[in-house]
C-alpha cells in the first residue's frame, strides 16, 4: 500500500516537474520573441522613412574580445617586388614604387588602358594576398578617389581598425603608385565566445540612434574587427557590424554598431 501511494506520489512529482519546465521554457522564449517583432516593426518604419537597407541577416554569429601587438615585421611583403622605395616608420610599411616598375609598366596608348588598369588591380591584389590581406568593400567605398584597402583577417574576420589594413593609391590612369601595411601580430582571445547581435538589430540601433534619415541608402552590413582601447602595449579589438551609409546628397559615410553591446560607434 505504501509503494502504491510512494508511486502515485512520484508520478505526481514528475509531472509537476514537467509542467513547471513547459512554463520556465516558455517564458524565456517570449522575450526573444517580442525582440524579433518589435524589430520587424521598426525595419518596416525605416523602410517607409524611405530609407533603402540591403537584404540583412538575422542569424547570430559568435565572436570573442581579442588583443593584439602592433607588427615591426612587414619586409617580408616586398620580397618578390622589384624597382621600388620602401621604408618603416611608426610600425607601418611605407612602400612607393617608380615610375619604371613592374605595376603600370607598358604601352599608354588609349587601346590598352583598360587592360593595363586591370592588370594593375590583378597585381594589387596578390600583393595583398600572398601578406594575407583580402579586399575590404566597406572600406574601399569610402575612400578617397583611386583607393583601395584591403584588411587582415583575425579569427575570420576582417579588421576595420588602422591597425591591419594594407591601402593602395592610384593615379589617374588607375596605375598602383604605392601603398601602406600595418600589421597585427600575438593575436590572443581574452574571453570565450559569445553571441553577436544581428545584422537586423544593428540596423535597428543604427535607427534608434538616428544615424538614419530619409532618402539614406544602407549597405550590406560586415562583422568585423574594430580596436578600442590599449592595454599594456596591446589593442583591444572587439566584434562590431559595419556598414556604408550614402546620403541623399551623394556623400557616403562609415557607420558602426558594437555587436555585443549595440552601442553606437559610429563617428
């Protein structure tokens, strides 16, 4: 008899248990649902400010607070250059080639413009490969007129910071006349990974921080690396979503959203 009320008892525990798991379960997903609602709201508000955004993602990446030491070690990326000036200065590769170099070498007629133009950007870009850099489009877009940046990747993601970024400089027939290197070296994650915010909610803090205004054109936004303090002789990076915003005048700016906290960091 006392077995059969221990089992009843038992059942009843279970499945108290299990109601109370179904509430607790249920009650930590509606925050996250009416997160995701208010944000479609908004989009849907942006959208009719006239404001243009690219398709966006609302997955969630995981990233890391980094640190790293600003690299004296960059001759290593002229070794396979020739006819050229290069110096270091304030841990930065400075590097001017002549006018008889291997970039832009050739006939000027106008017939072949075109096709010295691109070899030139063909030649940019492996020099920035084989240092381990790749084409940063967010970056380029708000360059200065015949230039292009490439960043560094550190834990899979580029790097926006001064530190990291290899630019090239053009002249008017789109010939490569030099460019700077800075590096970062003794890469070291300072904490575990933890979840971003989405492309989504960076957009929508971009909004609430009214960096947005009607007739403003968003790009594809990019996590990437940003530093924000030194420490001890080391940066501090952290994971932030960046984006090129154009305005309706047709001036084009940078802006930026810390992933972890949504902080606006735009300039």
């Amino acid at each position: 008899m006392q077995f059969r009320r221990l089992k009843i008892l038992m059942t009843m525990l279970f499945i108290f248990l299990d109601v109370f798991l179904f509430f607790w379960w249920r009650s930590n997903q509606r925050p996250s649902i009416k997160v995701t609602d208010a944000n479609a709201n908004i989009i849907s508000e942006i959208k009719n400010q006239k404001i243009k955004v690219a398709n966006f993602s609302t997955s969630v990446t995981y990233a890391s607070y980094l640190a790293g030491k600003r690299s004296n070690s960059l001759m290593s990326t002229i070794d396979k250059l020739s006819n050229f000036n290069a110096n270091i200065n304030n841990q930065t590769l400075y590097v001017t080639f002549n006018k008889t170099s291997q970039l832009g070498r050739g006939n000027t007629s106008s017939s072949s413009s075109g096709k010295k133009a691109a070899a030139d950007d063909v030649e940019a870009s492996k020099i920035a490969r084989n240092a381990g850099y790749r084409y940063n489009p967010i970056l380029s877009k708000v360059n200065v007129k015949n230039r292009v940046t490439y960043s560094q990747y550190i834990d899979n993601l580029p790097v926006i910071a001064k530190q990291g970024l290899m630019i090239f400089n053009k002249d008017k027939d789109r010939k490569v006349t030099d460019f700077t290197q800075t590096k970062i070296t003794k890469v070291t994650v300072l904490r575990d990974e933890r979840a971003t915010i989405t492309e989504e909610a960076a957009i929508v803090a971009l909004y609430k921080f009214n960096e947005l205004n009607s007739g403003d054109k968003l790009s594809k936004g990019a996590l990437s690396y940003d530093t924000s303090v030194k420490v001890n002789g080391y940066d501090i990076y952290l994971p932030v979503w960046v984006f090129v915003v154009t305005h309706a005048n047709g001036s084009t700016g940078i802006l930026k959203i810390n992933a972890f906290t949504s902080d606006n960091l735009s300039e």
